[in-house]
C-alpha cells in the first residue's frame, strides 16, 4: 500500500484566495503540466487577465509565478468566465514534451502550444 508524506508549504505567494483572488476553480482554473519539459509539473492558472504558470522546482516546491500568456483563455480575453461551459485543458498537442493549452470555446477548440 501508498502513502503520502508529510504535507508541506510549496507556494506561499499564489493561486489561493487569499494570495490573487483564486476563489473559483469554475471562474480561475487551475491545472498541473509541464509547460517546459523538465519532466516536473508546474502549476497554470487561468486568471482574470492573464495566464500565469508557476515552475515545479526538484524539492517539490513550485517557483514565483509570472504571466505566461496575455490575450487568451481567461475571463476578460474571450469570456472564458466558466470552467464548465468553457473547459481548458493541458497536454502535449505538438509530441514535443511540453503541455499546451486546449481551450474548448462556443464554437471552435483553441491550442496556445507551450
């Protein structure tokens, strides 16, 4: 049988409620990928204005987040305002070994490729 360790502090300074506002996974989701092919996931969040990813770092924490991606997927570029009606997803589209983003829209399925 699995189990897990010890829980620890990986980011202290984002993607929470009380750290940007993240107060709903329907309105700002938040996904695990790697984004730049070191084989760790990062954390990307689907903000308000912009796309941020934090970087998985090899002690298991995650790296200060910085914006990834300013025109596309988020409540106020392209009214992506429901995790449910608007999915976003992460994989690896292009065989290159970094996630890309999958965005299902009303009426066409968008790719940003990492």
């Amino acid at each position: 049988m699995s189990t897990f360790g010890q829980y620890f502090v990986a980011l202290d300074n984002g993607f929470t409620v009380n750290d940007g506002g993240w107060s709903s996974f329907d309105k700002y989701p938040r996904q695990l990928g790697d984004v730049n092919g070191d084989g760790r996931d990062d954390i990307i969040g689907f903000g308000l204005d912009n796309v941020y990813v934090s970087l998985g770092q090899s002690d298991g924490t995650f790296g200060q987040y910085s914006v990834a991606l300013n025109n596309a997927f988020t409540v106020n570029d392209g009214g992506w305002n429901t995790f449910n009606q608007y999915p976003r997803q992460l994989g690896d589209i292009n065989g290159d070994g970094r996630n890309d983003i999958v965005g299902f829209g009303l009426d066409n399925v968008y790719v940003s490729l990492a």
